[in-house]
C-alpha cells in the first residue's frame, strides 16, 4: 500500500522529521482558506497517486488569493493521467538552496536494507542512478542491529552533503530507517530534502509503501487504507481484485506473464529493441481463459497499449491448457482492439502452439521474435 503524499507527511511529523505547514482540500473555497492560513506563498498539490504530477499541471505554486482560487479551480477536478484529482494538499512554499535525496529500501542482492544519500535530489533518482551511480551513497545496514547513528553521519558526508547542516540531514536519514523498520515498509523515500535559505532542512515530498501482507501488525496504516487508495489507478485497483501484480507505466507495449522474473525480462526487452513498456502484469500460476480474460481487459483498457505481447511459461500448467485458455479469452471480443503476440515455452508448449488460433494472434516461437513483432506492431498503431 502506497500512502498519500499527505499522509506520508504527517507520518513523519509525528516521527519528528520537519515538514512544510500543510492543509487537505477537497473543494476550492477550502484551498483559498487553507492558503489564507497558511501565508503566501504556497503551493497546490494534487493528491493522486501517479508521478510526474508537475509536469502534468497537478502542483502549481501562488502567491495570492487570486491565484491560489485560480489554481485550485484548475487542479480539482482535472484528469491526470486517467485519474480524477477529488483533494490538493495546500502546502507552505519552502524558500530552498538546495535539495538532497534520502530513501530506503531492501537490497535483494545483498538481502539487507539499503539506506540512500545523495546532493542530487529533486529530480528522478532512477535517471541519476543510471547516469551517475556515484552520486548516490549506499549504506547497508545489518537488520538485526539496526542503523547504527555514525551509519547515518557516514552516508550523508559521504555524499557531500555541507557540514553545517549534515548533522540535522544524517537525524533525518536515521528516523527515516527506523520508519522502514517499524512500519514493515518496502519503501521509504524523501525526495527532495530541501535545506533553505535559513540552513534548516525540510522534507518536501513523502513516499512510503508498506508491505500489504504485514497489514495485521500495522493497524495505524490499516486505517489509513481507504484514503490512501482514494485518487490511485483505478487499473491497479482492478487488478487487486483480480490477483494481479500490476504496475501501470508510460509506454505503449502491454505485457502479459506469469511469472514476476518473466515479466520484468520481457519489460527490458521492449526497451532493448526500442519500445516502451505500458505495465509490469504477472497474472501468476496457470493462464485459465478467465485470467487471461481478465488481464487482457485491464491492459486494453489501457488508452496508451497499442500492442499486447504474451510471455507465458508452462511450467505445473501445460502450454496446451494455456493455450486454449488465451483463445477462449479472445473468442469473448467481439473485436480485439489491439494486436496481440504470443509466445509459449516450457512444458507441452509445441501443442500450445499449434492449438492457437492464428486468426486472433500472432505466434512467435522466440521471446526476442514475439517482442519485436509486438514493438513493430505498436509503431504500426500508433501512426495510424
């Protein structure tokens, strides 16, 4: 479960971590109030959970009453990205220097938690972390002792951070690791850290996902459930009900598979010969035409898929079985919308493919083959 930013922050108020004066609204009048309250300037954030809300219109910074009402007036109640914006956070605006990144997550490599630092925060840490690994300081910690505090001081001089505010930063960094910890978090991320004008240090955003199968033990985060899937992707609470793991991206490449390694290979994929991905789905074990049915719904409901590839092993399920699940899935259109590539492998899967029906997909025997066909496919549609 991924919190509301507004949620997110009040949950390091509480652990002491410094955030900007805030306010939650949900119709205009209340923005303007929140503002009135709060002092100029502020800023207008939309409260739904997608990235890039900046770029999309979803945060607006004002500097008076008038600008404020119009701001709200444009964000409450846009699209943005697929998604209804019903509430904005109206925050304090933060008169900054300089914006640091802090996050922490769990190293599957070195089966230990990864605490993050680095002087290059405000923009997409994934874009740094490819085009300057070495500005980002990793720190792992032993989980059965917990971050030691010279752990914290280390990453942050490490990362450069100034001397004059890196011991506020490394008590951040430190109370940042002890919510991971304590809220069976997968994620906790700050990004940006601003330290202002007055050498204060500020957290200006709030990212925490919390491992939904720790839910019992977390009844603070249990409550806060409902409203932190309110304003989400209303695919992604689809494929919730459906048992998927889902993730909705930014490409134009629907991908289906069974298996979580399966998928994420076929996502590299799309991107090695020139696609871009539109989601990570795994529909799990087996491929019965109601899953299948099921996930070929979600990824054509998708208005930026222009072309579906099907990656699916036969493993325990026999690529016959699998097979005659995908044709019964796409014989219940009464038109297929998008072009759809299938590739089999594993058990049985010869009769897998010579059991599927050619007039609704396109058969590759390679995963390579079945996703250059589907990239070229989706170039095809989408200059139609």
């Amino acid at each position: 479960m991924k919190l509301q930013e507004f949620q997110g922050k009040q949950v390091f108020a509480d652990a002491g971590i410094p955030v900007p004066p805030s306010k939650l609204a949900s119709t205009v009048d209340e923005a303007v109030a929140a503002a009135d309250d709060i002092g100029y300037p502020v800023a207008i954030k939309a409260q739904v959970q997608v990235g890039g809300r900046g770029k999309a219109g979803g945060i607006k910074l004002v500097d008076d009453a008038e600008e404020a009402r119009e701001a709200a007036e444009a964000i409450i109640g846009m699209d943005l990205k697929g998604i209804p914006v019903e509430r904005v956070l109206v925050e304090g605006a933060v008169d900054f220097v300089n914006e640091l990144y802090v996050g922490v997550t769990m190293d599957r490599g070195e089966s230990k938690p990864v605490v993050m630092v680095s002087t290059k925060g405000g923009v997409d840490i994934e874009q740094v972390a490819e085009e300057e690994p070495e500005a980002i300081v990793r720190e792992h910690v032993d989980p059965v002792f917990g971050m030691h505090p010279y752990q914290a001081r280390k990453a942050v001089y490490d990362a450069g951070v100034e001397r004059d505010v890196a011991g506020d930063v490394a008590k951040i960094v430190q109370t940042v690791y002890e919510l991971w910890d304590e809220s069976d978090a997968s994620e906790v991320e700050i990004n940006p850290v601003m330290v202002t004008s007055d050498r204060e240090v500020v957290a200006a955003d709030a990212v925490m996902k919390i491992d939904e199968d720790a839910m019992f033990r977390q009844p603070k985060f249990a409550e806060m459930e409902d409203e932190a899937n309110a304003g989400g992707d209303e695919l992604e609470r689809k494929a919730d009900e459906y048992g998927f793991d889902y993730v909705r991206l930014d490409g134009n490449v629907g991908i289906i598979g069974n298996g979580a390694g399966l998928v994420m290979t076929t996502l590299d994929l799309v991107d090695h010969y020139g696609g871009k991905p539109a989601n990570f789905l795994d529909i799990g074990g087996g491929a019965k035409a109601e899953r299948v049915t099921n996930a070929l719904d979600m990824v054509f409901s998708d208005e930026n898929v222009d072309s579906v590839v099907f990656n699916i092993f036969g493993g325990i399920t026999r690529g016959d079985e699998v097979a005659r699940g995908i044709n019964e899935a796409l014989e219940q259109f009464d038109e297929i919308p998008k072009p759809v590539v299938v590739r089999l492998a594993g058990t049985n899967w010869e009769e897998g493919m010579e059991i599927l029906n050619e007039d609704l997909v396109e058969v590759e025997k390679t995963l390579e083959d079945a996703v250059q066909q589907a990239v070229a496919n989706a170039k095809e549609v989408s200059q139609e």
